[in-house]
C-alpha cells in the first residue's frame, strides 16, 4: 500500500544512468503479472543512449507526420502538445522502455470480434505488469512515467524498433528529480457501488 501510494509519473529525471541490473529486477517483477490465458503478451526492450536518442528522433518525426496529415485533414490535433511534451520528457529522462506485445497488431487496423476480444485481453495483461514494473521501480527509488503518447507516431516507431507485434506503450525511466504532489482522485463514492 505504502508502495502504491508514493508512486507518482515522474517528469524531470536526473542525468544517473540505471543498471541493466536494475532494469532486470523490474522486467522480473513485470512479468510475474496476471495474463489473459497465461499468454504473457509482452516484450520489453530498452533504450539508451544513442539508441534512445534514435528512437525519439523517430518518435518526432512521427508525430510532425501527424500534425501535417491532421493539418490536411483538418482532424483533431488538440492531443499534440502533450504528445510533444512527452516527448521533451523522454529525452530528458536516461531510459526508455519500449513495450511491444508480439502477437498484437496494429490498433489502426479493423479486427474481428475474436481478434478485439484478444487485443482487449493482452492489453489489460500489459496494464497489469507495467503497473507491477512501475511499483517495482517506486520500491527501488527509482522514477517513472507510463507512455501512451507513442500512438501519435506509431508507424514510424514500430518501423525503427523492427519488431513483429503491437507497439504497446512505453515507459521512461531514471533517478527522479522531483517529487511531485499526489495527483487528484475522484472520490471513493463516485467510483466504488455495492449491489
Ligand atoms: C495508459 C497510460 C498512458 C499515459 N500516457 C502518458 C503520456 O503519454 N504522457 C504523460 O505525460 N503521461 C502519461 N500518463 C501518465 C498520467 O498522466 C498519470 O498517470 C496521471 O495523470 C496520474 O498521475 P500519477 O501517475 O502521478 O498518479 C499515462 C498513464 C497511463 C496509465
């Protein structure tokens, strides 16, 4: 519970790289999550350095894609800022971790019912052991923020990471530099009904 409750999404990391060591043990406690069918659909992979640095390149040129495609379009581009705010947080922090599920596919294409019934599944299984990597890495002092953002670049990621699967989500990782304030939670009353 404690663990639970100190967790916040860190957003100004320091510059301390962490060890692969480290990164292990939280790969480890993430795997141990509850899966659909005991599936386990998941696949992490890490980014530092140069290779993080490529892959955030990618991530940019991704999202300035779908600013011109929306711009063309004239569809919904109120999500870009944050999208290149998150971005600006991933540089700054010392890792990135790509979260793959390698028998997904791509959330832009049309699936069947049996196919959606089975992405919904994986994601939920992906949500359970990311969240056990977060509280992990809480325990070992270490900050994290859960990424989502990577949608608006999605092609352009996937093709750089060059895995077969579904881009899932990422995660930044490091030493925090800030300790944030808990942020706001609807009250008990309005989330929580007994029948
Ligand atoms: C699935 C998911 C995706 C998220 N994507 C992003 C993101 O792309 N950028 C970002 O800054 N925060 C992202 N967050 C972090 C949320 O904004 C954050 O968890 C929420 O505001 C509550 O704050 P807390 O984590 O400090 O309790 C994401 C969180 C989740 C669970």
């Amino acid at each position: 519970m404690n663990t639970i409750e100190k967790r916040r999404s860190i957003r100004k990391y320091k510059d301390d790289p962490v060890s692969q060591q480290l990164i292990s043990e939280l790969v480890w406690a993430a795997r141990l999550a509850p899966s659909a069918k005991n599936r386990q659909p998941w696949k992490f992979i890490v980014f530092t350095g140069e290779q993080k640095d490529r892959l955030l390149d990618t991530m940019n040129t991704g999202i300035e894609n779908t600013e011109k495609a929306l711009a063309q379009t004239g569809g919904d581009a109120s999500g870009l800022p944050d999208a290149k705010n998150t971005l600006r947080i991933m540089r700054q922090a010392p890792v990135t971790i790509i979260v793959m599920n390698p028998g997904g596919s791509s959330p832009y294409v049309p699936a069947d019912t049996d196919t959606r019934t089975t992405e919904i599944c994986d994601t939920l299984s992906i949500g359970a052991a990311v969240q056990n990597l977060l509280l992990a890495a809480q325990e070992k002092g270490l900050g994290t923020l859960w990424i989502a953002n990577t949608l608006y670049a999605y092609d352009e990621l996937c093709e750089f990471i060059g895995e077969k699967g579904q881009l899932a989500c990422a995660i930044s990782l490091g030493y925090p530099d800030e300790d944030p304030n808990p942020r706001p939670r609807k009250p008990l009353e309005d989330i929580l009904e007994f029948r």
